[in-house]
C-alpha cells in the first residue's frame, strides 16, 4: 500500500513536471498554473520519498527495496536513514532535491516571470530524465515477489551518524548546483547576465558549495574515525568525484564575488555554472555505473551505467552546445596586471581549473588505458600529491594577500607592513624548522598557512574598523574564509607530515609508554549489542600518573552480513589527536598501531570557518 | 579564434563519453583486473605431489601439451563451487593436462577435501608458503590459468568458474 | 613593481626549497613502509598494502622486506610486483610511454596557461 501510493506519486509528479515543458506555442499557461503544476509536482515527489521512509520505519518488506537494505532490529534512526543508503533511495532523494531546488527558487526569486518560467522548465527537465531514470531503472517502490518475514539487514559500516547525514548533505550541494546549471542557460537563452542575475547566481552557488563543503567534511571525519587507518583523503576515486565540482565550484564562487561588469567573466562565469552541474552529474555516473572500484560501492548494473551516461552526455552537451551558440562574443575588457585583484582572480581561476582537469584526468586514465590496450593501471593518491598539490601552492601564495590587492594598481597599500611580517614570520618557522626535523612539505606547509593567517589579520585591522555588527562581519568575509583555509592547512600540514606511528605488541594488564602519556591495556570486553557483537580493548590514558582518559579500540561483528568492522579508539584535544586501532591477536596479545596526529582538530576547525564565512556571505545585511 | 576554443569541452565530453560506453559494453569488471601475464611465458616451479613427496613435477615437464592450472584450498568455499566442473572439462578435454595447486593449506585439510569432493587433477603440487601462487600472481582463490603447448599463458581467471566462462572463453582456445 | 620583485623571490624561494632533499640513509623499515603505502592491497577497496591486516597485505609485506634485505632497490622490487600483479598494484603510476600524457598534461597545462596570462599581460600594457 504504502509503496503504491509513493510510486504513483512519483508518477504523477513526473507527469506533471513533463508537462511543464510543452512549448508555450503549443500550450500557454498563465504563470500562476504553472507554479501551481510546478509546486504541485514538487509535493508529489516529496509524498514519494516520504513514503519510502515510511516504508522503512514500519519495516514494510513487502517493498523490495526495504527488503534488500533494512532489518527490524535496526535502530528506528538508522531505518529512517537506511532510505537514502541505498542506490534506488537515494537516485529518489536526488530528484526531490531537484524539484524543492526550483520550488524554493519560485518563492524566493525576484526575478521577472518570463525568466523564472525559463529557469523553472529547465529545472524540470533536469527532474524528468532523473525521474525516468528511477522509473525504469532504479525504482525503490518494486514489490517483493516473496513474503519475507525479515530484512537482510543494513549494511553495517552505513550504521554511523555521520555517515547518515552525509549523503543528504552532499546532495544538497551537488544537486544546488542543478539550479545555478538552470540560471545559467535560462540566461544564455535571454541574452542577459544583468545585475540581478549575478546576485541571485551567487546567492545558490554560495549555498551549493556551502553544503558541499559540509558534505565532504562530513565524508571525511567519518573515513578518519570509522575506516580506521588514520586517513581523512585518500584520493580515493568517490573523494575525487566530490573534490572536483567543490573545486569547480569554488572557482564559480570566487568569480562571483569577484565581477565588477566585466563581460569576459559574465561568460566565464555561465561556462563554470554548467561545469559544476556536469561535474555532479559525472560524479554520480562514475559511482553508479560500477565502472570504479572503491571503498563507495553501490551495486553495479550496465542498464544504470548507460542510461546515466546518456544523461551526463545529453544534460552537459545540451549545456555546452547552448554556449557555444548562444554566448555572444564578449570583448576582452579585463583590466590586468601583476598584480591586481582582476589577475589574481585569473589566475585562481586558472589554477582552479587545472587542478580540476588534472583530478579528472588521474581518475579516468585509468579506464581509458583499459578501454586502448587491456591492461589496467592504478592512479592513486601519490599521483595527485605529486601534481595536484603544487599546482595549489601559488594559489595558497596568493590567497594571503588577494583580497588586498587593489583593483586599478598593483599597489597594496601598507606594504612594507606585509613584507616585515613575512620575513619575521620566515625566519620563526625557519628556526622551528631548524630545532626539529626539517621537512619541506612541512615547511612550506607551516609558512604558506600561517603567512595566510597573519596577512589576512593584517588586512582586517589595516582596513576595516571593528564594529560588532553584521555589516562589519559582512565586509571581512573574505578574510575570514582565508583564515579557515589557513587554519585547514596548519592541520593538514601537522597531522600528516609530523604524524607519529608506534606499533605494539600489548597484552591485558600490560602498559606502553609514548612522550610522556602511558597507554595501559586495562581490559578487554564483549558486548552484545542490538543487532553486533562488540569487541571493545579499553585502554587508559595517563598523563602524570593521572588518568585523563579511556580510549577504546575495538572490533564489530555483525552476524547477519557476516562482516567484521575494525572501530578505532581516539582522543581528541585541540592539539593531538591519540588515535588507536586493533590489529590481531595472538595467544592473548594484541597487536595495537597508536597513531599520535597533531593538531588534527585544525582541520575540522578551519572547515567549519569555511562553512561559516559562506554561510555569513548568503545572509542578507 | 573565440568559437573554436568553445569546441573543445564539447570534443572532450564525446571523447571521454564514448570511453565510458566502451569501456561498460566491453563488460570490463572493476574488481577482476586483466592478468599482468597473459601471453607471457610460464613460470618456473618445481613441486612435489601432495600424495607422494618423493614425486616431482617441474614447469619444463608440461612444454609440448595444453595444461589447465588451478589454485585451491579446503578452506576456500567458492574452490567448492567450481570444483565439479573441472572433472566435466577432463571429460571434454582428456588430453588437457590438469594441475592442481593445494595453496596455503595444511597439507592434510587438503588431501580431506579432495576425498570429499573427489579429485580431477593430473597432478596435485603443494604450494603451502604460497611461493608459486606469488609467481602466477596470485591474489584471491581460486585462480585458474590456461598454458598452451608453447609454455604461454593464454588465459587467466580470478575467482571461481563457471559454465558459461568455460563455454564462452575456455573451449576456444584449443 | 615592488610587489612583482616580491613574489619573484617568493617563487625562486620556494624553487630553492623544492631543491633541498635529505639524504640520510633510511632503515629497512622505513624502505618497506614507503614502498608498501604506495602498494595496492589486491583483495581490499582501495586500501594499501601497509594499511591492510589482509592475509594478501601480509604476505606482500614480507616479500617486500625480503627483497629489500636482499639488497634490491625500490624501483627493481616494484618490477618484480609488476610482472607478476600487473601496474594495477602501483598506485603512483609509472612513467612510461603509456602514462606520458598522465605525468606531463598538468604540467604541460601551467606552462601553456603561463604563457597565456603573461601574453594577456602585456598586452594590457601596450593598451
């Protein structure tokens, strides 16, 4: 019952949204029916999703889907959330995300109605080959053909808070960006890029890249504590997938921020709305389609792979093809030199790009190669630390002063004021380096990081007067988000390069000593949880012949799916990060890896600023 | 100049689609790689027979006829799936040589299983440290080669057989 | 103008930096981890060969210190995992005539995009 109201629903939703996009010529509507149609085939799909969450809630196998992903010994949250752990649930999440895009788009645009109806039939377009999609290849709401009494259970690794919201999250960027993809033909297809356009352009971007940033951020914490080998990136080729439009789009962002009327970046700018989109869109053909191998895995089909191919190919070709023919040839009018603001926008945009390009290319070389000779290689992450990481390095340079820079000259006021600091602050880390292992990564990494930090400070008290009010707040923004970045850095930089690593032998009872904490193996315990067996080893943290913690590593097993899960064991304070995992055991004695990681929390503290400066850019003075 | 460079996303999305769609109608399988040693000639071992250490076999011995080699272990459950067909092949094929190599298994887990399930093989070597498994590079049991007269390996399966595979890639090749 | 100066030196700095290499001698240990964190573990997702607790992950382990006992170099024992698992097993590709474009198309890209901006550049002067 509940999975055939949810798939007629999505039907009639599809309908509708179809018959958004009859030509006016054939069939005019006023534009009040056809928000109407539109919001209405919005509510439909909403009803679909809902009721496949309310399938999962009342452990309805009668529903295929629910049958293959659930069990009724799941916790209420993680059954909820197993509705969009799936293939089928979440391709059904991503075309709800499309449609309440364009819904909340009709509420809040300014824009006149005839560009709105042109944004709106493209916003609908994009839901139709999804929605067809589903319909025909991907539908959650198949009925059992057996009566089952039970589910086979969730796949365990998906039962992690986390990892619940970081699908949706992630989504919510990837699938903003279906609206800014609209924005940007409906204004190829007017001719006009006018003021308002810019701000509403920016105003979505700012919010897709936003919860992208989230999502990713999300994606990584969980791999750091739950994957349990010490690693938040792994270049792995889903992470790729994601990092790409986040690049794309951060390029997007800073372009429009950036524009002063320029008409040469107006066309740059519509050019990089349709990459973003189309880097989505490629994103979820290489998940899906099963032609990559990685820790992501959803089950592979060719019938899914091809169809999402045909609509990566279609949606981006479309996009290309709409600006090939309908941008008009904009003069060069940028006004450059090294180095104002304007060059150092091109030339962020430039390495933006070339990152992208590179990242894209690293993770499909390798089918290509397969595809030309059968022999298949692997491009994993030492590839794009060798290329992708300098090719970012002059744009991190450039990150410590660009919002300074002047737009007519190439002049910074105060400079000698930077250029003291700087070299105060070189010879510091040069001293540090010098009392302690060098390193050029992690000399590079602490100079370019905390040079972003200081610059950055420097140019808000140079420039701005503090008021605590939100206009204040507003005009240092960009700072602001620098400082994240730089405060990222400072954790990326410590937590890998100066990462420690001891390796014990340790049995019950016993203690290990590392700088100056001890680590006592106090005891090992077994729990049966609802729906795993839990090996906990817990472990207590000395400091000073003070017991400041516990830390416990341990194993899951999950009787259902027969998986064992190694969960590891951390303490977190501000500066370190004690992170333990459990290898095997032999005779009683465990095998421990105890990871010291400094400053690991840096990482997510930098993020979180970046989330926060594009959270301040949206909201209104 | 402007319009022709605005081609190029467009070259490069046919280009890199038309990839992909090969690349899903070739049927390739992410978690299956091509072997590193097809066409590659085949390694040198020496071993004794699981049933009689004083019985050898040597990889020059099997130059001049086809040989069918397969990796297993008692401990090994899709090994047990496969493990009738071979007896099906040494029906089809009687002069096909079948080798079979018990890998990292106790020597007499493997001499049950063979009791159990009955034994298709020529010979039956032991590779108990894995060492000749590393030469044929292997990685996931079963593994089964196929060596032409020549000494070349002409095919390579990771993971265990099946009808089809045999019927579709196996009996063409003699 | 100044600023130019500025960032000239900035960039030779940092070129000198890249320069420096340290060439103490490194322990076995230190040999097996580098190679095998570059190692793909065959029988996990993505994982490394150090990473791994696989029995697979193991047993290439302790291939890879044999050798380097042995006294082979890194790139003779990357050769011997290669014939035998295929360049699937490396995950910094090797830079052969197959991966030419791989390793040289991002260079080949800042140098092209170098030239581009500077030609801009100028012009922009002369107007």
């Amino acid at each position: 019952m509940i999975s055939l109201i949810g798939f007629s629903s999505l039907c009639l939703s599809t309908i509708f949204s179809f018959v958004l996009l009859i030509p006016s010529s054939i069939l005019h509507m006023k534009i009040k029916y056809f928000l109407f149609i539109y919001r209405s085939s919005t509510l439909l799909v909403c009803i679909s999703f809902l009721s496949l969450i309310l399938a999962y809630v009342t452990s309805d196998f009668s529903n295929f889907n629910v049958f293959q992903n659930s069990h009724s010994d799941k916790p209420l949250i993680y059954k909820i959330t197993g509705a969009w752990g799936n293939h089928e649930g979440s391709i059904l999440f991503w075309i709800c995300m499309i449609s309440i895009y364009g819904f909340l788009y009709s509420l809040i645009s300014k824009s006149i109605n005839d560009f709105k109806i042109i944004v709106l039939k493209i916003q609908s377009a994009l839901f139709l080959i999804f929605a067809l999609f589903v319909l025909f290849t991907s539908n959650p709401f198949l009925v059992n053909s057996v009566l089952v009494k039970e589910g086979l259970g969730l796949n365990p690794i998906l039962q992690d808070p986390a990892l619940a919201i970081h699908p949706p999250v992630l989504f919510l960027g990837y699938v903003g960006f279906s609206l800014v993809f609209s924005l940007a033909i409906a204004s190829l297809l007017r001719g006009n890029q006018d003021h308002d356009w810019i701000k509403e352009t920016r105003k979505w971007s700012m919010i897709s890249w936003g919860f992208l940033t989230t999502g990713i951020a999300l994606g990584s914490y969980w791999a750091y504590y739950e994957l349990g080998w010490g690693g938040w990136w792994f270049w792995d080729p889903v992470e790729n997938i994601s990092l790409m439009p986040w690049i794309a789009g951060l390029a997007l962002v800073h372009s429009l921020l950036m524009i002063r009327g320029e008409q040469a970046i107006e066309k740059w700018i519509i050019f990089l709305a349709i990459l973003c989109f189309s880097l989505s869109i490629l994103g979820t053909f290489l998940v899906r389609s099963g032609i990559l191998t990685s820790v992501h895995s959803f089950t592979s089909d060719a019938s899914r792979g091809l169809f999402i191919l045909l609509i990566f190919f279609v949606t981006t070709g479309f996009g290309f093809l709409v600006f090939l023919i309908k941008s008009p040839s904009k003069k060069n009018d940028l006004h450059l030199l090294l180095i104002n603001k304007t060059s150092a926008l091109l030339i962020n945009n430039i390495l933006m790009m070339i990152a992208v390009l590179t990242i894209l290319l690293g993770t499909i070389y390798p089918i290509i190669i397969e595809v030309l000779t059968n022999t298949r290689i692997s491009v994993g992450g030492p590839y794009f630390n060798s290329t992708v990481l300098p090719i970012l390095l002059p744009g991190f340079l450039l990150m410590s002063i660009a919002p300074a820079l002047s737009w007519q000259t190439n002049k910074v006021k105060k400079f000698k004021i930077y250029v003291i600091c700087f070299l105060v602050l070189s010879s510091l880390v040069v001293l540090h380096s010098y009392f302690t292992n060098f390193n050029s990564w992690g000399f590079i990494g602490l100079i370019l990081s905390t040079w972003i930090i200081i610059a950055s400070i420097i140019s808000i008290v140079l420039r701005y007067k503090f008021s605590p009010t939100m206009q204040y707040i507003k005009s240092i923004n960009s700072f602001i988000a620098h400082i994240g970045v730089g405060v990222m850095i400072i954790g990326i930089t410590f937590s890998s390069i100066y990462q420690k690593e001891y390796n014990f032998n340790i049995a019950v009872g016993e203690e290990v000593a590392i700088d100056n904490q001890v680590l006592k193996l106090e005891k090992i315990q077994i729990i049966e949880e609802k729906n795993y067996q839990s090996l906990k080893a817990n472990f207590s943290l000395e400091k000073k012949n003070r017991i400041i913690s516990y830390i416990e590593p341990g194993k899951n097993y999950y009787p259902v799916s027969k998986m064992i899960t190694t969960e590891a064991g951390i303490y977190h304070d501000w500066f370190k990060d004690i992170y333990i995992t459990l290898g095997n055991e032999n005779n009683n004695i465990w095998f421990i890896r105890v990871y010291i990681n400094p400053l690991v929390s840096f990482i997510w503290v930098g993020v979180f600023i970046m989330i926060f400066s594009s959270v301040i850019a949206v909201i209104k003075k | 100049m402007r319009k022709i460079v605005l081609i190029i996303p467009l070259i490069l999305l046919t280009t890199v689609c038309l990839f992909f769609l090969l690349f899903i109608l070739f049927e390739k399988d992410p978690n299956n790689p091509p072997s590193a040693l097809l066409n590659k000639n085949l390694p040198v071992f020496s071993s004794a027979s699981l049933y009689n250490d004083k019985e050898n076999l040597v990889s020059d011995s099997l130059k001049g006829k086809y040989t069918l080699i397969n990796f297993f272990a008692s401990w090994c459950t899709p090994c047990r799936a496969e493990h009738h067909l071979f007896f099906e092949i040494k029906k089809e094929k009687p002069e096909l040589f079948i080798l079979g190599f018990s890998y990292k298994d106790d020597p007499n887990d493997s001499k049950k299983y063979l009791e159990e399930e009955g034994n298709p093989y020529s010979f039956v070597g032991i590779d108990q440290d894995g060492k000749i498994g590393f030469e044929f590079g292997v990685f996931g049991l079963p593994e089964t080669f196929i060596i032409n007269s020549d000494g070349q390996i002409i095919f390579k399966h990771t993971g265990p057989l099946t009808k089809e595979i045999i019927d579709n890639e196996i009996t063409n090749l003699f | 103008m100044k600023l130019q100066i500025f960032f000239k030196l900035l960039f030779f700095l940092f070129f000198l930096i890249f320069s420096y290499y340290s060439y103490a001698s490194e322990s076995v240990d230190d040999k097996v981890k580098q190679l095998t964190l570059e190692l793909r573990c065959m029988t996990c997702q993505n994982q490394s060969v150090y990473d791994s607790d696989s029995d697979y992950a193991k047993d290439i382990k302790k291939v890879v210190e044999e050798k380097f006992k042995q006294g082979l170099s890194e790139k003779e024992i990357k050769d011997v995992l290669t014939e035998r698992y295929g360049e699937y097993i490396l995950f910094r590709p090797y830079f052969n005539s197959k991966n030419l474009i791989l390793w040289l198309f991002p260079f080949i890209l800042v140098i092209a995009s170098m030239f581009v901006f500077l030609r801009n550049l100028k012009k922009n002067r002369i107007e």
